[in-house]
C-alpha cells in the first residue's frame, strides 16, 4: 500500500530526447568500434552524453 501511494505521487518521467541528441546519438553509434555511450539524465531530461572508446590491440 505504501509502495503504491509512493508511486502516485511521484511519477516516473521519460527522458526527452531532442531531435539534435538523437542525430548526435546516431553519429556516436556510427563511429564507436569497441566502447560505451552513456546518458545523464537529471529531472526527466538528458544533459550529457558521455562516450567511451577502447582501442584494442591484437
């Protein structure tokens, strides 16, 4: 029951997602070999994306 009221009252927001940070998004997905992109999302909104890249050698 408490769960319950506690989800009422604060509902979760979908981060927004601009159309500029989705074109940005799918040129880092484009150029990314081995690595990770990540998403800072503060109050329901994307304020960073942070990418990784590894280089590996063989």
């Amino acid at each position: 029951m408490l769960a319950e009221k506690s989800a009422i009252q604060n509902p979760v927001r979908k981060p927004q997602l601009s159309e500029e940070m989705i074109e940005q998004l799918q040129e880092l997905i484009k150029t990314v070999k081995f690595g990770s992109i990540s998403l800072i999302i503060q109050d329901g909104k994307v304020v960073q994306i942070d990418k990784n890249e590894k280089i590996r050698f063989r």
